[in-house]
C-alpha cells in the first residue's frame, strides 16, 4: 500500500466583494470595477434605479448608470479591485483618489455586507459536502484537509480540488483559487500561484523551486517590521532565510521567533486544520470626513466615539458574544497609527462599557495631532452563553489562588519557626 501524503488546501475567493456585484449586475463583467466608499445599500449606488426594484431588473441597468471612481470625491479606500481594474494597478487599501487617477472610468460600488456574509455561507456548505475538515478563516478563505477525504491523494490533491471549484461555481456562480501543500502554511502560498480561479499544487520537494524564490513577506505571520528587520540583515527571500543558522534567527529574533522563522523558510508546519474556529476579534472604525483635532473637535468626536463602541456592543451581542477586551486605534494626520487595549473585569457586549473602557485606552494616548481615523476593538471573545460558567470558574480559580497564597503564607510561618530552632 503507498503511504498517505498529508494534504492540505487554503482556497481563497477570487476578488470576493466585487465578483459578489457582478453576479447582481453581469453587465458589468470584464469591466474594471472597485469596492469602497462606503456601506450603502448596492442599489443606493445608482441615481436611476428605484427603489424597491425587483432583484432581477439590475441586471438591465445600463452601464452608463454606474456611478464612476472619476466623480468620486472622499476620503474612502478601495476595499477590492475586479482583475480587469487590477491591469491599471489598483488594489486593496489603495485610496480611492489615488485609484481614480489610474483608471477613471473604473465603475465604483458600495459593499453589501449582508450579500457578502450569504455567499460566505453558501460556498463553506458546498466545500463542506465534500470534504468536511474546514477551517474557517474568515470571509473569503478556508484551509480544507483532503488528506483522508476519498479522492483527495489523487493528482496531488488536483482532482478534489477541481471538484470543489466546481461545486461552488455551480452554487454560487464565484470563482476561487485553491493551492494544495503538505501543511497550511504552504498552501496558503501556494493558493496565490494561479489567481484567479487557479490550482496549484506543491509537494515537499518543490521547496528549493518554488517557495525559496519567493519574498520573506509571503510567509503569514511575517509582517512589515520582522520583513524590514531580515532585510537589514541582507535577507531577501525565503531561500535566503533558510540559509541562515538557527542559532542567527534566534539570535536576532529571540527564541521562539527565531526558532519559527527556520521551521517556516524549510516548509514546515505541523498544524492540523481546526473545524470549530470562533472569531478572535470583532471591530468597527471609521475614516473621518476631514481630520479631526481631540480639543478643538471634541464634541464631534466624542459622539462618534460613542457611536462606535455602542456599534460594535450591537455586533457582539447579535453574534453572540462578549469579550474580556477592549482597544482603541488611531490613524492620526501624517498616516502614524497608535493602538491601546485595556482588559476588563468581567465580559462585555454592552456599549457604554466598551465605552468606558475605550475611553480608558484613550486616556493612554497621545492626542496632540489631528485625527484620520477612530477604530475600537473587542477581543478576548467568548460565546455569550459562556460567560456565566466562565465567570463561575475564574471566581473558584481567584479563590484557589488566594488559599494557595495563605497556605504558602503558613510554610514560610513554618520555616519561621523552624529556622528560629535551628538557630
Ligand atoms: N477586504 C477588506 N479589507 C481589506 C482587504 C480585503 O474588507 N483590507 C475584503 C474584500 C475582499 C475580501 O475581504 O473581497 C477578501 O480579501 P482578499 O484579500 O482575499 O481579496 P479578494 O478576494 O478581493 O481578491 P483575491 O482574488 O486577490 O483573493
Ligand atoms: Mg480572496
């Protein structure tokens, strides 16, 4: 019998968002397109179209209705670009003017949070009836283990692969590209090989060819700072790093990311793919209309301020949860970003608490130049329906510690006394 190569796949939708318009609106395929600006309703987005129009009759919306990035005006950033837009090098986070000197005529849309979540839902369902270890991360990817799946040894993981493209275009009409690898973090790489609507599969011994050529920054997990950090050592690429002596990296980087930096650049990752994955975090911000000053724009900013944590107690408590901990972020005037969290006594998913805690972390920062952006941020979740048993067992843990603190307190009593005999 031939052994069982352990296979593992991250499918990743094709330009999410904006492949979700153009199935609202087929009119527009082909033509480049941009997401952002704003979280309207779609059909806000156009001046002629009533309201309250049947679903079906967007698709007979002339093109020329569709609002253009060269008309845009605002300080809102591309949350996704259609391929056809990407050709003029538009992106994600790319702020819109900027994009509309690129490609003015670019039609531009609004993001339909509730359509996004559907669709979300519908291809996880159709990769789960197939193969059914999903790792959910996030909207638009998942990591699948094919390793035991029927078929999933086949052509590398190729076939099943196909098969589930296939399953979700057949019940969503979206396309996805998937990369197939001995572990997750290969094939989180390798599913960026062949977009869109890509396969790419990769075996241990494609290591030298096709990862070691391939920028540090590929690897999840390096960001920009450790990526500035290895360049300043003269590293490059992924080859490059797995060059280096262990004992370099951990020199460098400490101990435990040193250690992971040569385990990642030699392609190894023993994660298994995690079916129940809850969200770690939950948050809402916003860019403001013009830059606002903490003293001078006080009022204004407190109300949002508010807004935002009373939101984000709203998103919580319809999803279910509570979180322990709550941050703030800021993008001040020149683009510097300064984040603080504060942690809680208890859980939380009500507003005015996110709000006295966020104003805590507030308290923490420097408010001397003007403001771009607010953000707030939950972490630390838990399933509401947890917390009570949760609080239960952290009051008996509090407890334990404090009698384990009163019986160390006896033994140095003890010792006291003993030690007084002894000498
Ligand atoms: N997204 C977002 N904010 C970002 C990046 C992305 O809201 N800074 C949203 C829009 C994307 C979706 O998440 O449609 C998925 O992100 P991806 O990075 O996978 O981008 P796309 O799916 O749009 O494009 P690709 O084909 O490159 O995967
Ligand atoms: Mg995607």
């Amino acid at each position: 019998m031939t052994t069982r190569l352990r296979r593992i796949a991250h499918l990743d939708m094709d330009a999410f968002f904006a492949s979700i318009e153009l199935l609202r609106y087929p009119q527009l395929k082909g033509l480049p397109v941009v997401i952002g600006g704003g979280r309207r309703k779609a059909d806000d987005a156009l001046p002629r179209a009533q309201p309250g129009q049947p679903a079906r009759e967007s698709r007979f919306v002339p093109v020329a209705d569709f609002p253009l990035l060269k008309d845009y005006v605002g300080r809102g950033v591309i949350t996704t670009a259609t391929y056809a837009a990407r050709q003029f090098g538009i992106g994600s986070a790319m702020g819109m003017m900027r994009a509309a000197r690129l490609c003015p005529q670019a039609i531009v849309l609004p993001v339909d949070f509730e359509e996004v979540r559907k669709y979300s839902r519908l291809f996880k369902s159709a990769i789960t009836e197939i193969a059914p270890l999903l790792e959910d991360r996030g909207v638009d990817e998942v990591y699948i283990d094919l390793t035991d799946v029927p078929g999933g040894q086949r052509a590398g993981g190729r076939v099943l692969a196909r098969l589930i493209q296939k399953a979700i275009f057949g019940a969503t009409g979206l396309t996805c590209s998937v990369g197939v690898a001995p572990n997750k973090l290969l094939a989180k790489m390798a599913s960026e090989f062949n977009k869109p609507n890509g396969i790419s599969i990769v075996y241990e011994a494609d290591l030298p060819t096709h990862i070691w050529p391939l920028k540090c920054r590929k690897i999840n997990g390096i960001g920009p700072k450790a990526d500035e950090k290895l360049a300043r050592l003269g590293i490059q690429t992924i080859g490059e790093l797995a060059a280096q002596d262990r004992a370099f990296l951990v020199a460098h980087f400490g101990k435990s990311t040193g250690a992971w930096l040569h385990e990642v650049a030699w392609g190894r990752d023993e994660r298994p793919v995690v079916t129940e994955s809850e969200p770690v975090s939950m948050s809402r911000e916003t860019t403001f209309e013009r830059d606002l000053h903490a003293v001078r724009d006080k009022a204004a900013l407190s109300a949002i301020f508010t807004d935002l944590c009373n939101k984000l107690g709203e998103d919580l408590s319809t999803k279910g949860y509570a979180a322990k901990t709550i941050g703030i972020k800021l993008r001040y005037d020149d683009f510097k970003i300064a984040t603080r969290d504060q942690t809680g006594q208890t859980f939380t998913a009500d507003g005015s608490t996110i709000r006295l805690l966020a104003g805590q972390c507030l308290k923490r920062v420097s408010l001397d130049k003007k403001l771009r952006l607010l953000g707030v941020r939950a972490s630390g979740l838990v399933k509401a329906a947890d917390v009570a048993e949760l609080q239960n067992s952290q009051q008996k843990r509090l407890l334990r510690q404090c009698t384990q603190g009163l019986i160390a307190i006896e033994n140095v009593a003890v010792a006291g006394v003993i030690g007084g005999q002894l000498f």
